[in-house]
C-alpha cells in the first residue's frame, strides 16, 4: 500500500469537506422520547480548536474522489447482504486506488487505519465476516470525522413510512431506519442513529411461517432496543459492534426469505 493509497483513503473520510449533499433539514420522524435522544459518540473532552481544513492541489477532483468512495462504502455493504462476496469485496480493493495531493497529509495515521480495515475486508472469507470488517471500514470513517470535529453533510431527512401492517410497509420502515443507522454509524449523527433505532425497535417484520424470519425480527427489534435502553451509543465502539450484528442479523432474514435487499 503506497502513500498515495492512504492519502485516497484520507480524503474519503474528509467527505465532511464538502459532503454528500445539501442537508435543508431534517423532516419530522417518529416521536422520540427524552431520554433517547442523541448523545455524544465519544467520550466528553474539553472543547478544543477545529483542524484547519486541508489545501486540495485539485479540490474538483478532490470532491469527485471523495463522494465516490463514500458512495462505494455503502454499496459493498449492499452487495454484502444481498450475498454477493466476491462483488463486494472485490469493490472492498478499488478504495485503496491511490491518490496523491498534499491536502490528505496531515491525515495519514487515520488513512493507514482504514486501508487496513479495507485490505482486511477484501480477504474476508464469508459474509457475516465481511459484513462485520465493512462495519469496521465505516467505523474508521466515523473515528477521523470525530477527529476532524466535522461530519459529513447528509440528504434531509425524509418522513418515515407509515406502519399500515402490510409487508410492503414495514420493510419500508426496516429500510428507512437502515439508512439512517448507517448515517449514525459513519457521521457519526447521534439524531440519525437515535431515530433508526426507534423505528426499527417499533416495527416488527411481516408474520412468516417456514421460515427463520420471524425469530430473525425479534432478535433484530431487541438489538435495537438493548442500544436505546443502555444508551450504549455513547461510544462509536459499541454502535459499530451493535450495527455490524444488525447487518448479519439482516442477511439471514433476508437469505430465509430469498429476498435481495434495494
């Protein structure tokens, strides 16, 4: 891995630069009760001054490659739960395509973490292995965001599917919540992370016999619900633990029921 490889990966995870679009707001979701609502990802340290921002030789090209690999991230992770491994972590290799620019410099440790976790992702030899190393890719994104006392800049919020009983809608509500996980997880954004949990704790999965799906729904429901009753997302640690036995979980349902997540 070269230097210029870090240095691709540092500006992957400097996404906060520029972001990924507009945020205008966030859109009203379900109620949340006091004493879930976000809290600090990391422990409290005395306020300290912000990083000056990086001088990008080519900040166009600089913005391409960061909003790209950001988006590639999250694609694996779709790739993984559909059991598509080796799409995934073949796509896990092309985030470590070098690029070199003097603005990812004082970026490297962190740049040197995640192409490690990425590396580590690419040689995973199965899909809850791999699902887990994603989540440890995402999580180095979150820890240098928390570094650079920054985050990225996210789509609005949009207003969370209403639970009619149907299939079509509580799957709905499961993918409306998983966005905003991954949201919470890389940010990390504490409301994103808080909101995901609360609809997927309130949103049980379509009645299915034969199959492991209902047994599945539960155990997901109370991994969300054991975040929000122990306030364990008050450290980056357990939610990239917690969100990472999600996405198994998530996998077997969807393997159970043969269905390809969107």
């Amino acid at each position: 891995m070269t230097g210029g490889a870090h240095g691709m990966y540092a500006a992957a995870i400097l996404v906060l630069m520029t972001g990924c679009a507009p945020d205008a707001g966030s859109a009203r979701a379900d109620p949340v009760a006091s004493w879930q609502q976000p809290h600090a990802t990391s422990e409290q340290d005395p306020p300290r001054e912000p990083p000056a921002p990086p001088q990008f030789k080519d900040p166009k090209m600089a913005r391409y490659h960061m909003r790209r690999h950001f988006d590639d991230l999250r694609i694996i992770e779709q790739l993984l739960l559909a059991g598509q491994l080796v799409e995934g972590t073949t796509l896990a290799r092309f985030l470590a395509r070098p690029y070199d620019d003097p603005g990812v410099a004082d970026w490297q440790g962190h740049a040197r973490r995640i192409a490690d976790a990425a590396l580590a992702l690419s040689e995973a030899h199965g899909q809850d292995e791999a699902l887990r190393r994603e989540v440890q890719v995402a999580a180095e994104c979150a820890s240098c965001h928390l570094e650079a006392q920054g985050s990225p800049r996210f789509v609005r919020v949009p207003l969370v599917p209403q639970d009619d009983g149907t299939p079509k809608a509580r799957m709905a509500r499961h993918a409306w919540a998983a966005d905003r996980l991954w949201e919470g997880l890389v940010g990390p954004a504490d409301d994103r992370w808080s909101r995901g949990l609360v609809v997927l704790s309130d949103t049980p999965l379509p009645l299915t016999t034969l199959t492991d799906a209902p047994a599945l729904g539960r155990r997901l429901q109370e991994l969300a619900r054991v975040q929000l009753t122990t306030r364990a997302t008050t450290l980056l640690e357990a939610r990239t633990s917690a969100y990472g036995e999600m996405l198994v979980t998530c996998a077997a349902c969807h393997s159970s029921l043969r269905v390809i997540p969107r």
